[in-house]
C-alpha cells in the first residue's frame, strides 16, 4: 500500500508538472548518455535511446535521439537522430548508445543486432554538428556481443570502448579510426564488477576512473547502479557498491552516465515515472552526483525534486527541414540550400515548384499532448502559398508573407498524437509563388495542462 501511494505522488506531480523528474516527459527515452562538448562549455547533451508508448519490452526499439540545453530547465529535443532503417547492417535492437566528440567530429556508438546473423555489433556513426542526424559507418571489428557500448577519451586523446551484456563487460583501446579495437588491449572486466549484468559507463574524477553499471544481485530484478574504481581506465578495477538501489517506480533496467555540466556532476539514468506502470517503457532521470572526502559516491534516492530548480523541466522539439529521411522525415522533389544566410542546423529547403513538392518532420510523442507549432521560414520574393499537414490531415492552408530574412511564425497550439507525428508542408497548387519559399526548421514547444 505504502509503495503505491509513493508512486501515486511521484507520477501525480509530473502531472501537475512540478516535478524535474524525469527530465524529458515530451517523449520516452532510456540509456541517457550525457556530454559536455570541448568546443561549448556552456551546453549540455543527452543522448538517448527511444521507447514506443506502451511498448513494455525493449525488442521493437529502433532509434535515437538527442537533447541539449544551457539551464536545466528548458530543453531541446533534436528529434530522431539515427534509426534502424539508416544502419544498412542491422535488423533490430536500437538499444544503449553513447556519443563523443573525437578530433573535430561527433560519434554515436551504438548497438544493434546484425542482420541475418542476430547478434549484437557496436556501430559507430559520425556527424560534423553535435544534433545529428548521424551517418552510419559500419561496426567495431574486435568487438563480439557488442552491446551497450561506452567509449571514453582519456586526457591524452586515447580512446577506449567498453560493453557488456547478460553478466559480462569487456573493454579496449580502440584504433584512431574508432572502427577496431586493439587486440592486445583487450580485457574482460567481468570477474571486478561484483553483479555486472551490462551498461558500463566511465568518467574520470581527480585522476581515478569511476567505471559505473547495472547490475543484478544473484536472481533478483530489478537493476541497481554499482560502481568500481581504478587509476588506469583498462583497470584493474576495485569493487566499491551500490549507488542507486531499487526505488518507486523503477523500471526493470537502469542504465545511465556521468557528466560534469558547471562544476557538478550529474547522474542520468532512467525510471518508468512517465508511464505510470508500464514498467518496460522507460524515461530519463538526473540527480546530481556527490561524493565525501575520500571520493566514494554518495548513494542517490531518486527524487521529484532532480537537479533542484523550482521550474519544471520544458522541452522544445526542434525539428531541422534539411534532415529530411535521416531524421525519418522526407523531402519530395525539394532540395537543400544554404544561399540566404542566417539559417539554423546545416541549410534549408527550398525548391518548391510543383504541388505535392514537400518536406516532412517527424515529431516523437510519449501520450497525446498540446505543443505550441512555430515555422521559421523565409521567401525573400514575395508571398507563398502553402498547405501544412499534420499525420496527413490538412491544419492550415497559409500564405507565408514576404521575409527576405528567416523569421518564426507562432501557429499556436497543436495536439499531436501518441507516437509518430509526421507535419508536413507543400506547394498546394500549380499557380506559380510569387516568392520562393525556405524552410528553416519547426518547432513544437511543450504547453501544460494547467498553463
Ligand atoms: O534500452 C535497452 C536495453 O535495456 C539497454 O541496452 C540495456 O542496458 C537496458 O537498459
């Protein structure tokens, strides 16, 4: 009874939205890798796997997406930012992933099952912006049963990967390429991670490397967090315990990183919270993350309360034109450009000459919500008429006015469905524009119930 009531206040507060916890209620996400890129001190990403609403179980997972922001409080959801479909190798499993910034580049480091073999293999795709899309690059050679990889750059530059599943985690140096491990590097980890079951994650602190993990006690869900610590990252590693044990509302796995964001380091890690009992479909946490003097971590109690600001977390889906198919969008006889200046992510779309000429966003959604719909677009030459669908229902037909330079235009309010929203905008008819529409980005801005 005690227990039910406790989940009761955890869920009934993210209702009434005074909660930061979970941290993203716009969409389910899971495996939460956090990172501070070198280049941009004052940003903060997450990177996260994706769970379908109801879903309950982690074999239909098939995509990625990414999250950043400069406050804690207000959120962007970058959108899909690597799936199933753009992995010519793989077949299913989109499970934990991890990301990092190495020699000018951004990586995801993935795992998916191979196709027609079935086994997990760790996939490394690449992208010059830190909000993806990512394009695949094939799989670490070196690497068996590579699921739940974390990679992690050392102070000198040297990359090291680490993975593990159903009780065993190994880890490497990886050649400069990131593409194979070094054989002679190679070291299982299994036997100094009392518990492991998988997901290992390791951040530096004062010179000694935390390794972190879920882990099971013999035959018993669900995961707790453990750690153990070392002064080479290949280890060995010492032992050291528990640092999140069960709590309300937990879903069966934990899995989650380290990262420090302005001085403090930040636990994330994920809960069933957002599905209020569905235990298997997951959403992100984040706590801050303590240690006493002699540099043991400080057990963290899952709270509403999270990183602590009196606002609750807000979250923007902001969804680029030009990712088009990457991003599980499209764009129909239309293309890219980058001529007018100013745009946002890498170009815009233009090129709209014949009706049905269009570009389409996908928009993820946890429960069927109301978001606030804004398009920045310009159309230097005149006006421009065009229709806006959303999930193939026409919501607007609209004369874009005149804007020689990109500008935002406020919808209002939209409600977008469980699941996959597709919003899509074409020409309407074969009347010549007057203007030639550009296509920056949409925006979908999270609006409470009680606001
Ligand atoms: O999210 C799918 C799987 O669940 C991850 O790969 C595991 O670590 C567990 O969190």
């Amino acid at each position: 009874m005690k227990t039910k009531l406790l989940l009761l206040t955890a869920l009934l507060s993210v209702a009434i939205g005074v909660s930061q916890n979970p941290i993203f209620t716009n969409v389910f996400t899971a495996d939460p890798s956090p990172h501070v890129w070198p280049d941009d001190p004052n940003t903060l990403w997450v990177y996260t796997s994706h769970d379908e609403p109801g879903s309950n179980n982690h074999y239909g997972m098939t995509g990625y997406h990414a999250f950043s922001t400069t406050d804690l409080v207000n959120w962007t959801d970058h959108g899909r930012i690597l799936h199933l479909e753009n992995v010519e190798w793989a077949e299913s499993h989109a499970w934990a992933m991890d990301a990092t910034y190495y020699r000018g580049q951004y990586y995801l480091v993935y795992c998916m099952k191979e196709a027609g073999i079935g086994l997990f293999r760790t996939g490394i795709a690449r992208s010059d912006v830190p909000q993806g899309p990512f394009t695949d690059l094939g799989y670490v050679k070196g690497v068996e049963f590579g699921q739940d990889p974390a990679i992690f750059i050392d102070d000198d530059g040297t990359p090291y990967l680490y993975w593990g599943h159903d009780r065993q985690c190994y880890a490497a140096e990886l050649n400069e390429d990131l593409m194979s491990i070094k054989p002679e590097t190679y070291v299982d980890l299994t036997k100094q991670l009392t518990h492991v079951f998988e997901g290992p994650w390791v951040h530096k602190r004062n010179g000694t490397y935390y390794l972190t993990y879920p882990g099971l006690t013999p035959r018993r869900w669900p995961e707790k967090m453990f750690y153990a610590v070392a002064d080479k990252p290949l280890g060995p590693y010492t032992f050291k315990g528990v640092f999140i044990d069960d709590f309300e509302g937990q879903s069966g796995t934990n899995h989650g990183g380290v990262v420090n964001y302005k001085g403090k380091d930040i636990m994330f890690y994920h809960s069933a919270w957002l599905s209020g009992g569905l235990s298997e479909t997951r959403s992100s946490m984040a706590d801050y993350l303590e240690y006493d003097k002699a540099g043991n971590i400080i057990p963290i109690i899952p709270s509403k309360k999270g990183l602590g600001k009196a606002e609750r977390t807000r979250v923007t889906m902001k969804l680029e034109a030009e990712s088009g198919f990457a991003a599980g969008g499209n764009l129909y006889n239309v293309f890219v450009d980058t001529y007018l200046k100013d745009y946002s992510g890498k170009g815009y779309v233009t090129n709209f000459d014949n009706p049905y000429d269009h570009v389409s966003m996908l928009a993820q959604v946890a429960k069927p919500s109301k978001f606030r719909f804004k398009v920045r677009y310009a159309s230097p030459e005149g006006e421009s008429n065009h229709n806006i669908l959303i999930n193939s229902h026409l919501y607007r037909e609209f004369k874009f006015p005149q804007s020689k330079t990109f500008t935002e235009i406020d919808f209002g309010i939209v409600e977008l469905k469980e699941g996959d929203n597709l919003v899509r905008i074409f020409k309407s008819d074969w009347k010549p524009s007057k203007g030639e529409l550009a296509i920056d980005y949409i925006k979908l801005e999270q609006v409470f119930e009680n606001e």
